[in-house]
C-alpha cells in the first residue's frame, strides 16, 4: 500500500518543520504500521496562514467552475488510490476490511457520496432576488446572497476517518471556503493520503487545503480553535471536547460546527416480530460500536424479556471477529489500549450497578494479539445506571425494559443526548408516530437507514449543533448576505 506521511501545507508535502515523527500503530496486531510527521505549533501557523491567503487573495471562493473541475480530478484520484486507501484505513483503524470495501462506510462510500456534492453544487442558488419592498417612502430591490464563510477548521475523529475526513473537506471546498484538516492522532494516513490525492491529480491551488497531523491533539487542536484567521471550526468527537471547543472559539465568536456523543434507544414495541427486530442491535459490534450513531440501548417490552434474552444470546454468538483481512465480519477491534480499558471499565461499572451480564464482558480468550472486547450484552439494566447514560464507544449493548408505549418514549428522551435511534412495529403508522415524538437528529423505522449523502445528520440536545451532508450540510459552510439596491422613484 501506498503511504503518505508528510503534511501538506501551502500546495506542499512537506516533513514537520522539527523533523518529528511518532508511531502509527495497528490496533489490530498491537504492531506499528508506520510513521507520519509531529506537526508542531510552527507547522500549524504555516497551515493556517496558507489557508487564510489562499482564501483572501485568490478566486477560488468565487470561481465555481473551477471549484468543480477541481473536485472533479479529487474524485478522480481517490479512485485511483482506492485500493491502497483502503488497505492504509484498514490497518490504522483496526476495521475488517469488509467494511471497508463494497457497502461499507470506511472508504467505498464516502467516496461514492462526493458525486451528490458535484452534482449539487452546478445547481446551487448563489443568488436569489426576494424581491422590492418600500420602506419609508424608498423602494429597494433585494438580493439575498451566499458566500463561503472562510477558512475552516476540520477537526476529524478515528473511528470512520475517510468518511469524515470528506464528509467536511468536500463541502467545505466546494463552498468554496480553504480548509486546514486536522485528523485524530490515531488515524494520520487517511487524512495525509488527502494531501497526497491533492497534490498528485489536481489543480487545487496552494493553500486551499491542508493538512496537519500531530501526536498532541490537544496543543495543536486548542490553538487552531483559537486563531482569529479561522472563520469556522468543523469537529466531530465527544461531547466534552466538543465543550471545550465551543468555549475555545467563544473568544473570536467564529462558528461552530458539532457533531458529538450518542445513546441511541432502539424501540421494540410490543407487535414488532422479535426475531426480525433483534437482529438490528448486532449493530452495537459494527466496527468494535465504535459509531456516535450505534442504537446501545436496547427498550424491550417487560413481559417478553425472556424471548428477548434467548434471541439475543443466540444472536450474539453468531460474531465473528479477529481477523482482519476478512471480508465478511464487520467487527474488529478497538482503537488503542486506552480504549478498551476504558470499555472494559465501564462493564465493572455494569456489574458493580447491578445490571446482569448476558452475554460477553471481557477480552477474547482466542485472540492474543488486538486490542478486542468481546460482544457484550447487559439485561436488567434501568436507565439511570452509567451503562445507560454515557457513550462508552464499544461493543456494548444495555437492554432495558418498558412498560407501555409511552414509557418507552420517555425512557428513550431521557438522556443527554439525541443523535439517533431505531423503532420496530408491524404498524408502520403507529412506528412513525413514535419516531417523530423522539428528540433526535435521526430515526430509523423498521430497518430502514438514514445513511446516505443527501440525508442532514446531526443531533439533538449534547449530540451537538448544526448538521453534516445534505443540503443543510452545505450551507453550513455559507454565509448569507442580503443587499438592499434602491429603486429610482
């Protein structure tokens, strides 16, 4: 596979300005895969300054046909490199590469999403007349614009890292704002090989995009918060990052971007058909539940616990895990040591709180190498316990019971977040009038998956601000601008 380790700064690839370098490890193997550049504070400002020119002093924010030509040939070149990319994610994330090929969200897709933005963006509206209206005695006609907001900060997490990486930077570009990346220190080559793609087979011009990798998120990510030349600022991560990032940037009041935690309810109302329903909470090992949208809290009807304990043990032994160059399992393993003791921790807490363990609970005895957790199910779980309130971003499933449909609804409203969740019923009426009385950015009914590039994902309440892909999560990257002309009398 084809690797790229340098940053990408001003239309370059270059080493850090130190000479620096750390470890980028398989978490898989436990092995190290490679290197990438420890970009410090020097690299950064060089990045940003690039950026804040590139956007100032060229046309790139106006010219829209050359915007998309530009994005035309990075389409181009991801499929070019797909097979390496995919190859360079698998190894970095720890993800099978089943779901990194064909149907799967960590490289196939997100690249395949592009074509919704460069079909969009010939048609987009730049420019609306709303109108003239008097005032005064003066008539003014008026138009209504919008404008790229500027140079952007996109501060990208470890899980999906292509498909977030592009998720911002495409937009972003086509917006026609200049954009600094800033990846997970976990996963620098997904966002590196970017840099690479750029530099390789597109007119993109100097400073337009950027890329930085540094082994201290927290240095480098305060700092370019805090830069008054960034307009914007684009994360996805937790929710306690994403505070201190709003408060960060509170002090130039540049917006704001989030897309933050989860504690997804899935909804088994009482008429659903429980052997087709259940199968959806496999999800939670769906690359290891390291997903912000995973459904891990599982609402069970209380009289049919025992059927649904039955169903789920069955259920969850039919996992396949560890190894790596599978194409058919869609579990792999945790990111990083710190990750699963910190999974691990939090099924003590499960135990410690009283909830029963099902199924799992441990590290794989079979595997000896990878930094793996096995499936895990909780019952007898009540929704104030930790297992049911925070985001513990593994393969950790809470079953918690209901009494009534209304309970239910509560049940799946009462908690911090609101970024997704699930509902089954053999009334799709009745489903949908349950999904829409929930407090999060997505539903999904009966099976059906929001999952697409023209669907807005986001969420409510601490799941964050603002939406990502779409039509709404194009114009996040805008400015709108209205001019008043006066009308001669």
């Amino acid at each position: 596979m084809q690797v790229e380790s340098r940053l990408f700064i001003d239309g370059k690839l270059l080493p850090a300005a130190s000479g620096r370098t750390y470890t980028n490890l398989n978490p898989a193997t436990e092995t190290v895969a490679g290197e990438a550049a420890d970009a410090g504070l020097e690299d950064l400002d060089r990045a940003i300054g690039a950026a804040r020119r590139a956007f100032d002093e060229s046309d790139w924010s106006t010219d829209h046909a050359f915007r998309l030509r530009c994005l035309q040939q990075l389409k181009a070149g991801l499929l070019a490199e797909r097979e390496s990319l995919k190859q360079q994610i698998a190894t970095e994330t720890g993800a099978p590469l089943g779901i990194c090929g064909q149907g799967g969200p960590q490289c196939d897709v997100p690249i395949g999403f592009i074509d919704y933005t460069l079909e969009s963006l010939p048609r987009f509206p730049w420019s609306r007349d709303i109108g003239v209206a008097e005032m005064m005695g003066m008539k003014s006609r008026r138009l209504v614009e919008k404008e790229a907001i500027g140079v952007v900060a996109c501060i990208t997490p470890w899980n999906v890292p292509l498909q977030i990486n592009l998720a911002k930077c495409i937009p972003a570009l086509a917006a026609g704002c200049t954009v600094v990346l800033k990846p997970a220190p976990d996963t620098p080559w997904s966002a590196t090989a970017l840099g690479y793609i750029v530099e390789k087979y597109t007119d993109i011009p100097p400073g337009v995009f950027n890329v930085i990798t540094s082994e201290d998120p927290v240095t480098t990510g305060d700092a370019l918060v805090r830069d008054p030349r960034v307009d914007m600022v684009s994360f996805t991560g937790s929710t306690a990052v994403g505070k201190h990032i709003m408060a960060a940037a509170s002090g130039t009041v540049k917006k704001v971007f989030l897309e933050l935690g989860g504690k997804s309810a899935n909804i088994i109302l009482d008429d659903a058909n429980l052997e087709q329903s259940l199968m959806s909470a496999l999800s939670v090992c769906f690359h290891a539940g390291q997903g912000c949208a995973l459904q891990t809290r599982l609402l069970i009807p209380r009289a049919r616990q025992a059927e649904v304990e039955a169903l789920l043990t069955a259920y969850f032994g039919y996992i396949e895990y560890g190894d790596p160059a599978s194409e058919s399992q869609i579990m792999g393993s945790l990111i990083n040591a710190r990750q699963r003791e910190r999974v691990l921790a939090y099924i003590e807490k499960g135990k410690e709180e009283g909830a029963r363990l099902l199924v799992g609970g441990g590290k794989p005895k079979h595997l000896e190498r990878g930094f793996y957790v096995e499936p895990t199910v909780f019952v007898d779980v009540s929704n104030d316990m930790t297992i049911a309130r925070e985001e513990i971003f593994g393969p950790v499933l809470a079953v918690i019971a209901y009494d009534g449909e209304e309970d239910a609804i509560r049940i799946a409203n009462d908690s911090d977040y609101g970024l997704s969740a699930g509902v089954w019923s053999a009334d799709e009426a009745r489903a949908l009038s349950v999904a829409r009385r929930l407090r999060t950015g997505t539903v999904n009914v009966n099976g059906g998956n929001f999952y697409g590039a023209d669907a807005p994902f986001g969420g409510y309440k601490q799941s964050g601000l603002g939406r990502e892909m779409g039509a709404e999560g194009f114009e996040e990257y805008l400015e709108t601008k209205t001019i008043a002309v006066g009308v001669p009398a």
